[in-house]
C-alpha cells in the first residue's frame, strides 16, 4: 500500500505562490487514518493556505495532495465534488449560510448530495445539532447567533455528511477560553467516537495539546517541525519552542 | 480599451455558462422561486408608483402640445403606445437594473467575502449553479411581468390625470388608448424586456461573483452592477429596437 492510501491526508512537496509570494515552499506531511494534526505557526506562514489546497479551493503551483485516496490537487469538477463529500471543512467565521435557518444550513447538503428522505433529514439534522447543544435553535438564522454557537452549527454542518476527515480552520477565534474549550471538546468527542481525522490549523495552544496527537511548525511557508507536543518542546528552533508552549 | 475588451469577453463567457448551466441537472427550482418572489414582489410597488406617476406627467405633457392642435382625443391613444413600445419596458428595465442589480451584485460579492461560497463548494455544491442561475432566470422570468405592471399602472395614472381634466370616462378612454393598437405594439416590446433580465441578472452576477477586493468589493460590485447594467440595458434597446422592426414592420408607429 502506498502512502497516498495509508494515510487518511497526504502532502507531497506542496508550493504555492500568491503574485511574487511564496506562501508555501515544498511543505510535506502525511496524517494516519484518525489522528489529529495541528498545524501551527506565525501569522502569514501559510496555515489557511494549506487547508484550502486540501479542500480543494485553490491549486498548488507543483506538489501533490492526497486525502483519503483522492489526488485531490488533480481533481475538477464532479469528481472534486465527489471527494469533497468526504472532508468536512469548518471555516474560521464558520461561513453559514446567512440567509438560512440552521436546519437549512444542516439539511441543504443532505438534501443536495444523498437520496435521503424528508423525515431521515430531519432526523440526521436534529441529531447533529444536538449533538453541539444547538437542539433547541434550529429554526434561528446565524445572525441571531453568538460567535461560539456559530462555530458549534458550523462543526455540525462539516460533520453532517460523516466525513472521513475534518479540516479546522482556526477554531477558537474571536472565542473566549471556556468557549473555546468546548469547541476543543466537540472534536474530541468526535475523533474519539468516530475516528476522524482531523487537521487543525490554530494559534490555540492550549486547545492544540488538548486536541492534537502530534503538531506541524510552519515558518515562512516551509515546515520546519513535525512530532508530539512534549518532542518539539526541545526544538532547536526558537520559534518552534515558543509556538509550542503554552507560556 | 484592453480593459474594455477584457470585461466584454469574461462577461460573454459569464453569460454562456449561466445558459449552459440552465439546462444542466438539477434545477434550482426552489431557489429560482425565491428569487422571483425577492425580485418580483419587491419590486412591485417601485415599478407601479413609477408607472403611475409617468402616466400622470406624460399625459400632462402630452395634453399642453396636443390641445395646440385640437387633437386631444389621441392623448389615450399616445400614452397607450408610448408606454407599451417604449417607455414601460425600457423604464421598469432601468428599475430593476436599480434595485435588483445592486441587491445581486451586493449580495453575490457579500458571501464571497464571507466565504459562504467557499463553503457551498466545500459541501459539494456548485455555487455558480446554485447561486448565479436562478438569480439570472428569475430576471429574464420577472422583467416581462413587471413590464405588464408598469404599462397598466402608467395607463392608470394617464386616465387619472386626463379624468380630472376633462372628465373622460373610463371606457371612452380606454376604446380611445386601444384603438389602432396591435398586438405586435405590445408583445414584442414586453418580450425584449427577457434580454434586458437577462443582461442585468448575468452583469450583476459576475460582478457579485468575480469580487475579490474584501469588504470594500462589496459596495463596488453593488455601484459598478447598477452602471453597467443600465447602459447595457440603453445599448441593447437600440439594437432590440432595431430587430424588432426588422421583423415585426407594422409594430413602427
């Protein structure tokens, strides 16, 4: 078995380059099958990027990119669809849908990518958003939200489809510690019941080492560090042991 | 001009996906009826109180030039055929250019800042299809009817005016505002009004669409969709105009 099918999400010698920028120069990494890798580092040092080349929003200059066996970098239209409805993707705004109610927010991909009924919708949608202690908000539009039950709805949509892995993107901004905390919570709770893999890219450190088996450095878009937590306490690099202490 | 030409050529290539996409699986019928209800309804009370007051303003104009002549009795008549030829579709085109090319433009440009379609593709939806099509066909669907609205209303307000005048009654003028009136002097001009909508649901899309300049794109995409749409709206009625002759000559008055 080859790499690119061992491991839940694979990076090869990724690049990207914004104008005259090197957001990401070479960056590669693999992720088993449910272990959850944070990524962290500096501002500006391309960890947003790196989840978007793996969702597939953006394309990487030269590199391959794998997630649960698609060569995603290679993939356009209804096949990158079709890979897509295996990743989950929470986004650091959570973006939900402002003009839907959080049932709809839940329910449109069900409604658009299974051959589900009405009443098995209800059922998966009701069942997400208890599980994110949203139950009793579903007919509430985001802008009556506040910024942590936006984050939770938004963990809910991208765990809707059951995906195989779950991209993160900043998941305690703009949140305070014991909010933020219970974000940490949820994903814990879904890697430990369903095995997902996840890659959370956070400032967070305090909820990385809750949450993350093992931590990628980012500096200047090159990966400088990859191991647990406790092995990069002692990096040679400055920057690495800042980023990975939590004082 | 390279700009120019460069806007023609993405906006022409725009346009051919949304046809293209139309017809492709699945319809979005559930969105293209909200849109037409956001659009339509909305509208409404724009597109009617605009019709009423220049029915009013026009037969009083009118009346001053035609009284010279003795010829008053053609005031229903002209108001009739200036609504239905001219001034009904190409006014209620620059409306919605207005109202609802700004409301997409704004609106298209606001989810992209706030990734909202970023996160309709990452749940494997292809945003275009589902955000820019039925917002396009509900603007070719709603400018027809709008159209239909905006001619009754400036009718109203032309009898209104003419009523309080010279006391005309309401079947004298209408007898009088139909007479010599062909249909090819109503469908064709209404008609015409499909391309205007589709003109100001495609620029205004791709405006909304294509932003990528944060926060401050939203508010450009809203001003840049409304000028655009309303000089291509003008320049498109010279060329319908035009076609419309060529292939209806008794609808020249």
């Amino acid at each position: 078995m080859t790499e690119s099918t061992a491991a839940a999400v694979v990076l090869n010698n990724v690049s990207k380059r914004f104008g005259s920028k090197q957001v990401l120069h070479e960056v590669s990494f693999s992720v088993p099958r449910g272990e959850a890798l944070c990524v962290l580092g500096r501002s500006g040092t391309g960890k947003s990027v790196t989840l978007r080349l793996m969702i597939g929003l953006i394309k990487p200059d030269a590199g391959d990119i794998f997630i649960s066996g698609n060569h995603i970098s290679c993939l356009e239209g209804k096949e990158l669809s079709r890979a897509r409805c295996k990743i989950g993707f929470l986004f650091q705004s959570a973006a939900l849908f402002d003009s839907y109610t959080l049932y709809d927010n839940l329910a449109l991909p069900l409604r658009r990518l299974t051959a589900k009924s009405n009443s098995e919708i209800e059922e998966i949608v009701d069942r997400g958003l208890k599980q994110v202690g949203l139950a009793g908000d579903k007919h509430k539009l985001p802008g009556a939200l506040s910024g942590g039950m936006r984050k939770r709805a938004g963990l809910a949509r991208a765990l809707v489809l059951e995906p195989d892995v779950l991209l993160v993107d900043e998941p305690s901004s703009g949140l305070d510690r014991i909010t933020a905390s219970e974000i940490d919570d949820l994903l814990l709770e879904q890697k430990a019941l369903h095995q997902t893999t996840m890659v959370i890219v956070t400032h967070d450190v305090h909820g990385a080492r809750r949450v993350g088996d093992r931590f990628a450095v980012l500096d200047q878009g090159r990966l400088i560090a990859l191991g647990k937590p406790e092995e990069l306490e002692d990096h040679e690099s400055e920057t690495v042991r800042k980023l990975v202490t939590e004082n | 001009m390279k700009k120019i030409l460069q806007f023609v050529g993405d906006v022409t290539l725009f346009g051919i996906r949304v046809i293209v996409n139309a017809f492709r699986r699945p319809i979005e019928f559930g969105e293209i009826w909200s849109q037409v209800e956001d659009m339509g309804v909305r509208s409404l009370p724009l597109v009617s109180s605009s019709g009423l007051a220049l029915g009013v303003v026009m037969t009083l104009h009118t009346r001053s030039t035609l009284v010279a002549f003795g010829a008053t009795a053609l005031i229903p008549r002209v108001q009739c055929l200036s609504f239905f030829v001219e001034i009904g579709p190409l006014v209620a085109a620059l409306l919605v250019a207005g109202r609802v090319g700004a409301g997409i433009g704004a609106v298209i440009a606001n989810l992209r800042v706030t990734e909202q379609i970023d996160a309709i593709e990452v749940l494997s939806v292809d945003s275009f299809k589902f955000l820019v099509v039925p917002r396009v066909i509900a603007c070719v669907l709603v400018l027809p009817l709008l159209v239909v609205f905006m001619d009754a209303c400036g009718l109203v307000g032309g009898f209104l005016s003419e009523n309080a005048v010279s006391h005309l009654s309401v079947q004298l003028f209408i007898e009088r505002a139909f007479k010599g009136v062909e249909l090819s002097n109503f469908v064709p001009p209404t008609l015409k009004t499909a391309v205007f909508g589709f003109i100001i649901g495609t620029v205004s899309s791709y405006y909304g669409y294509t932003m990528n300049e944060g926060t401050q794109g939203v508010g450009k995409a809203a001003t840049k969709s409304v000028v655009t749409c309303s000089l291509l709206v003008i320049l498109a009625d010279v060329i319908l105009v035009k076609v419309i002759f060529l292939l209806f000559p008794g609808s020249a008055i």
